[in-house]
C-alpha cells in the first residue's frame, strides 16, 4: 500500500511568492562609487534621511568617505579618494522562484 498522493508524479507543493521590497522602500539608496585608482564599489548603501535639501547628493559623498577610511584602516591600506560618485540604477522587483 502506498502513502504516495495519486498523481505522485504531477505532484509539487505550490509556496507562496515573495517580493523583495527594493533598498528605496526600506529608506536608503543605493550609489555607485568610482575612485581615483580606477576601482569601482557598487551599490553603497545611504540612509534617505541625510540626502536631499540643498546639498543634493553631496552627504552620501561625505558618508561613503567615511565609510571607506573604516575599511582602509580596519584592511592596513590607506583610503581611496572617490573620483564620481552615482545614484545606482533602480534594481527591477525580484519575485520568488516560479
């Protein structure tokens, strides 16, 4: 006797999908960051709070740099000066698997 369901080989659970909520829903935004020795960082993160206002993008410069003198001193390097820095394009809504 089998405990198999009928359609045994048909047979797939359905799960629920999910949406990834994007970074700008969760209150940050993402920047590209390109530095003077040709190095690339991709999609630093950047709080929505401190952007805006007069100084336009002007904070996240300011707050990458800082987080990037962190990483150099915690790596032994010395930081790296940011030559353009980019609002990262808008990443598309990831859904589950289907």
């Amino acid at each position: 006797m089998s405990l198999a369901p009928p359609d045994w080989p048909a047979y797939q659970p359905h799960m629920a999908k999910r949406l990834k909520s994007a970074p700008q829903e969760r209150g940050t935004v993402l920047f590209d960051a390109v530095f003077e020795d040709g190095s690339r960082a991709s999609n630093r993160r950047v709080p929505m709070e401190i952007l805006g206002g007069l100084d336009g993008d002007e904070p996240a410069r300011q707050l990458i740099e800082q987080q990037e003198a962190e990483i150099a001193q915690k790596a032994g390097r010395p930081p790296r000066a940011i030559q353009s820095l980019t609002r990262a394009a808008k990443p598309e809504p990831k859904l589950g698997r289907d």
